[in-house]
C-alpha cells in the first residue's frame, strides 16, 4: 500500500478513516482513549504537513448500547491534537461538506458516526461501495483518502473500502505498523493458541473454525461470554442469565460451535469452572455443579491453571477479549491472571479495542504487540486478506 511517505498533503483536503470505537459510559462518555491515542501519529503528521482533515469514523453498531455519536471522541481528540480539532452533527450532508470546504490548512474536523447511515451497515465490493451516498458525496470535496482504521480493516463498509476507488489513497501509521506486526502468523513460533474471549461470539465462533481447520492454531482456548457460548453449545446448562447473554451475541452461530467441538475435541478447550456473583462476593461453580441462578461473569480458577499450564509450552499465543467483566475487580481475575501468564509464552500478541482498554485498566504490560483490532487483527491472524487492504493496495 501507499503510505502517507508517499502523500504530498500540504493544503489538500484529506479524508482519514480512523477506527476510535472505543468502550463508553452511560451517559456516552469514553471509558478508555487508547484508540484515539493511537491515530495521534497520523492526524498530528497531516496537520503539521498542513492538510486539511476530515475525520471519518463509526461508534458501536445500531440498536446497541454504545451507538453513540462522536462528539465526547471529538473532544478528546482536541485534547490530544496540537491542532484544532471541530465536530459536526453531520457526516456527508451539504452542511458537512461545507465545513471540510472551509477547513482551514492544519486543522482536524470530526465527523458523525458514519453507522447513523444505513449503507454504512452493509457490506458491499469496492466499486458498488463507491457509488454510496457517503462516498459519492464527500469525494466532492476530498482531494484523498487516508486509511488509518485498521481495527474496522475487515469490514467491507462503504467508508473503509469505497473511497480508493475514487480518490488517491493512502494507508495511516497505525494501518502501515499493524500490518508489519501481523502480516507473518504462519512464519510464528508453534504450538500456536488462540485465546478467544469477549463478547463478540459470533465473530470468535467463526474464527475458531479458520484457525483450527487451517492449522494456524493448535489449540483454541475460550473464556468471557466465547466460553460460555461453546459451553453452552457443548449441551452444559449455564442457567438462564448467561443462557440468555449467549443466545443473544452468539446470533445463528451456536450450531458451528457445537460442530466445532465434535470435530476438534482435543483442540479447543472449554472452562471448566466459572465465577459468579452472590451476596457481593465472587463464588466459583465447577461446569458439573451448574446450573446457577446468576450470570457467569469470569472463568475460575481451575480454568486459569488448565490454560496457564498450555501457554507455559506456547510459541505463541494470540489473546482476544477478556475473560470476564474485568471492570469489576472481583471479575478481573482471570483476565489478569490470564494476560499475565501468555507472556511467558514465546511470542504474545493481543487483539482487541475492548482488549487494549482491559490491558491498560488492569495495568498489564509485557507484550510482543498489542493491536487496535479485534476482529481486524485477528482476520489478518487468520491468514485471511483485509478488505481494506485489498482496497487500497488494487489502486496502488
Ligand atoms: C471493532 O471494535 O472491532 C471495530 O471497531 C469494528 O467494529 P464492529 O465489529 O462493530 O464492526
């Protein structure tokens, strides 16, 4: 791909697509700036070479809790830039476009959740991409397209692979430094293991599959709402509180977890306990004592020394999502323990925004890399092409 090394952005008119899905609080603050922290590279180097920028970039998906629009990010992003930085209630309409036509050189505007459209929650190829309202609208007053939003790079949504149709295009630091660490899974060392955890299942479910029947892992191992979901599948009665989490965000994909550990039961590993809350206290439950009233909120210990154990042999372990509700101290403890331990593995690589945050909160460090993706990182980790990439390396 083209780089910003390549892009002459003195008094041009840059669109950058960042990937700043971050995780809120009610009342839609940021509960953690570490993917805004990370496309500070790019956005300072286009204003400091004197661009103008246009922010494009999407938070939560619709209907969900954290659907929000971009005003707390636009605030924060001021704080972080030398350069000026504005927000707009509006993404491509004549009022938005307006704003990028008067951006003065040097300085950033943000624009709306590109998600409060509907074409930006589709899928579609590059060329019927293009021709989208967004995209079609905005290259009316964009001279080029940065793409910086690696952590969205698997997606095939009009704003992540539409405009390198249409307008010179480029990939940002954050895209240029991921695809470095991540390009190689298969020249890593093995036994390769794959933590899944978090609560994108549907996603996990489909990438424990990839993973497995390519050879790229040896062993999955599941934990967070993942493990619950395979547990589940397995025919283990979690009780009706976490049957319910796991119906919810596993949508039509429990049928291929159930398949996925018929045909590789050796190579995925399950929990074999839980951590519930009960009178304000974290109580663990074996698999064989459940059914239990409350939510499953984190692995248990027994889990903990079954997985740690594994990654005491890894070459490598790839870590997605954590493994309970670690905003909770009492729920924290598998996820920190966990992270702790695939350290001492060969290689430790971490994916994952809500990952990132995790990490920082519980203050782990000690990685190999640590991603701004989840399900971007790990589609790379997969061995498979980024939609994104593909994109902009086919007008290159
Ligand atoms: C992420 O958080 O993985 C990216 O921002 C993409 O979000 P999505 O899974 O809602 O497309």
């Amino acid at each position: 791909i083209r780089t910003l090394d390549d892009l002459d952005a003195s008094g041009t008119a840059v669109g950058v697509r960042v990937d700043i899905n971050s995780p809120l609080t009610d009342d839609g603050q940021l509960a953690d700036d570490a993917r805004l922290r990370a496309h500070v590279d790019t956005l300072s180097e286009l204003t400091e070479r004197n661009a103008r920028v246009a922010v494009l970039a999407h938070q939560g998906r619709p209907a969900g809790d954290e659907f929000m629009p971009l005003s707390a990010h636009a605030r924060r992003l001021d704080e972080l830039l030398d350069a000026p930085v504005e927000y707009i209630d509006a993404t491509f309409c004549k009022a938005a476009r307006d704003r990028i036509e008067a951006l003065e050189n040097g300085s950033v505007l943000v624009l709306e959740n590109t998600r409060f459209y509907s074409e930006e929650n589709m899928s579609f190829d590059p060329a019927s991409a293009a021709e989208t309202h967004l995209v079609d609208r905005l290259s009316m007053v964009l001279d080029v397209f940065v793409n910086d939003a690696f952590a969205a790079a698997h997606r095939s949504q009009p704003s992540i692979v539409g405009f390198a149709e249409r307008l010179p295009s480029f990939g940002g630091r954050v895209m240029e430094r991921e695809l470095e660490a991540l390009g190689e899974i298969r020249e890593r060392p093995s036994p390769r293991v794959y933590v899944l955890g978090g609560a994108k299942v549907d996603d996990s479910i489909e990438i424990a599959e990839t993973v497995l029947q390519s050879g790229i892992a040896d062993t999955v191992l599941t934990t967070g709402v993942v493990g619950n979901a395979f547990l589940h599948a397995s025919g283990v009665s979690l009780g009706a509180e976490t049957a319910s989490v796991v119906t919810s965000r596993a949508r039509d994909r429990l049928d291929l977890a159930a398949d996925l550990l018929e045909r590789y039961p050796e190579r995925i590993q399950t929990p074999v306990d839980v951590a519930v809350e009960r009178d304000g206290e974290r109580v663990e439950h074996s698999i064989e004592s459940l059914p239990v009233e409350q939510p499953a909120l984190d692995v248990g210990q027994e889990t903990i020394d079954a997985y740690t154990e594994v990654f005491e042999a890894a070459g490598t372990v790839v870590l997605n999502g954590p493994a309970g509700v670690f905003e909770d101290e009492r729920f924290a403890v598998g996820t920190t323990e966990l992270y702790s331990g695939a350290t001492d593995a060969g290689f430790s690589i971490v994916g994952g925004g809500d990952t990132a945050a995790a990490l920082r909160q519980l203050g782990l460090s000690g990685f190999d890399h640590v991603s701004t993706g989840g399900g971007a990182a790990l589609a790379l980790l997969t061995g498979e092409q980024l939609p994104a990439v593909t994109a902009l390396d086919s007008k290159t």
